[in-house]
C-alpha cells in the first residue's frame, strides 16, 4: 500500500466515522473470554496473573522493545480497536502512542494503570515530568496491579471474585518480592550502592532500596547522550570507584561501553556488570519474561556486580 493510502487509513482507524460522546462501557460478563491489549510486558504480565482464563492478553512491546520510541502501527491500532479493555502506563511513559490512545480510549475501556498509584509517591524529574518506571518499587508497582484488576472487574463485574482472590496471590508474592529486594540490597557495601546506566530508569528502585542512581541518559531515551555527558560520568566513576556500570537489554549498550573506555583513560577499570532489564522484560518463556523474574535478575546482577558477599 502506497504511504499515503496507508497513512489515511491509520487516521481513519483512529478518527472512526465522527465525534463520539458516549463513554459508558458494556458489561463484558456475557463474554466466553475477554480481550486485553496492553503496552509494556510488565502490564502484560499483570493483566495476565490476575485475569487468568478469563482473560485473552496481547502486550504490543516485547523483549528489548523501547516504549519511550515506540509508534504503534497500523496492525497495532487494529488490534487495539478490537480489544475489549486497554491497559498502558500512562506517565508519558508511551509518548509516541498518546494521541492513538486517547482517540480509542472514547470507545474502548481504556487505563492507565500508574492511576492506581497515588500521586505523592511519584518521582518529579522538573518540568512537569514524573518518572513514568514505576515497576521497580515493587511496593509502589502494587498500585499499578490492582489497578488492573479493578479494570477487569468492572468491564466483568459477574466475575470479580476470581479477579479479586487471583490478584491477592499475585500481591502477596509482590510483597515477598519486595523484602528479598530488600535484604539483598541491605547486603551491598554501602559505599558502592551507585546504580550507572544508559538512562535513568532506575530512580524507584534507587529509592526503594537504597541506592544512588546516575544516568548517562535523562528518563526518557528520546534524548541524546553526548561527548559532555559521557566525560562527567567517567570522572564521576573514576573518582569514586565504582566497581561496575550497567547496559540495559532496551537500550543500545555503545554508551556505555563509551564510558568504560573513558574511565580507563583516566587510569580506572570499571566492570561492566552486566545487563539488566529497565522498559522491557526478558524472553517469554523464561524467568525473566515475568514481572517477578525480572526484578529478581536486576537485584541478584546489581548486588552482585556492586559487592554483595555470595
């Protein structure tokens, strides 16, 4: 299809056939299974755990997919239009996808689920801004779930109870999560508790747990990281020693491989300490393509990187 054609398509997709006011959402309970389109992995993951057979679930972002630059295409409006509730982050954190959400939000149970997420835990980053990378607060991602689950039972109000006592398994192995992140963390020499990565997506977990967080990069990957940026984080590792920096599976690893090299040009060897999974899960079908295993492989590649004892 010509660009042009299919360019008019997509806005015809989005725009519908008018101005539409009618907000109030059917009832879904009469459906055999209900259709869950979400955006990132880990919403996926939720969306997943707590509808269980209820539920047909279809994340748009897989393993090592950026949300920050993602554009949703036209097989990717489609799909939205055909699902019965959508489920994204919200926070700018899909910045690219506003407007295409915003639009089928009017005829489509639509939520952002960092809503569940009370305001005041929110990282301000300036300008208006708050760190959309909730999930690695898994205290705080407990708002973002049950979010979720207060969604699915409203579009399926009939099958509540099981949404309910599902989600509170799935919460309370969140709080086990969220006391392993803990102790392991507690673990690391405090002087080397100094997160560095390609972008600062790792403000909450720094919070939470306890860590100093530097990006070469701000929380949004849409920006460039230059020659000035690269010296000050090298200066800053040299000086202080830090032991290890850190690529991110979603993210392009030349800069920091950058910044290794001009750490050593000022006389320091810094290890890169592995890889670590900041806007995107792991491989589905394995540990880390779930929430729980990919917060638990970041703890485990962090502390260990950083100095915890074995």
């Amino acid at each position: 299809m010509p660009k042009l054609l299919c360019a008019a398509a997509l806005a015809l997709i989005v725009a519908g056939c008018g101005p539409i006011t009618d907000t109030t959402f059917p009832d879904l309970s009469d459906r055999e299974t209900i259709r869950v389109v979400t955006t990132v992995g880990m919403i996926a993951d939720a969306a997943e755990r707590i509808g269980g057979p209820r539920v047909e679930v279809e994340g748009l972002m897989g393993p090592g997919v950026d949300p920050h630059l993602y554009k949703a295409s036209e097989g990717d409006v489609r799909r939205l239009e055909r699902a019965d509730v959508i489920l994204y982050g919200g926070l700018h954190l899909e910045a690219k996808m506003a407007d295409v959400l915003e639009r089928i939000g009017e005829r489509r149970l639509t939520r952002a689920v960092t809503d569940g997420i009370p305001r005041g835990d929110l990282i301000s980053v300036g300008g208006g801004q708050v760190d959309p990378h909730v999930w690695f607060d898994v205290a705080l991602w407990k708002g973002a779930v049950t979010e979720v689950r207060d969604t699915l039972a409203t579009a399926d109000p009939a099958h509540a109870p099981g949404y309910r006592a599902r989600a509170a398994q799935y919460l309370a192995e969140l709080d086990a999560l969220d006391t392993e992140a803990r102790e392991k963390s507690a673990a690391v020499p405090a002087a080397s508790r100094v997160i560095v990565t390609a972008h600062d997506a790792f403000g909450y977990f720094g919070r939470a747990y306890g860590y100093e967080v530097v990006g070469l990069q701000g929380i949004s990957t849409a920006s460039e990281a230059g020659a000035k940026d690269v010296r000050r984080l090298a200066d800053l590792i040299a000086a202080r020693r830090i032991p290890a920096i850190f690529v991110e599976s979603s993210v392009a690893p030349r800069t920091i491989e950058a910044v290794q090299e001009a750490v050593r040009s000022r006389g320091f060897d810094v290890a890169i300490g592995g890889s670590l999974y900041a806007d995107a899960m792991g491989s589905e079908g394995t540990p880390d393509g779930t929430y729980l295993g990919m917060v638990r492989h970041n703890v485990d590649t962090i502390t260990g990187a950083l100095g915890a004892p074995r």
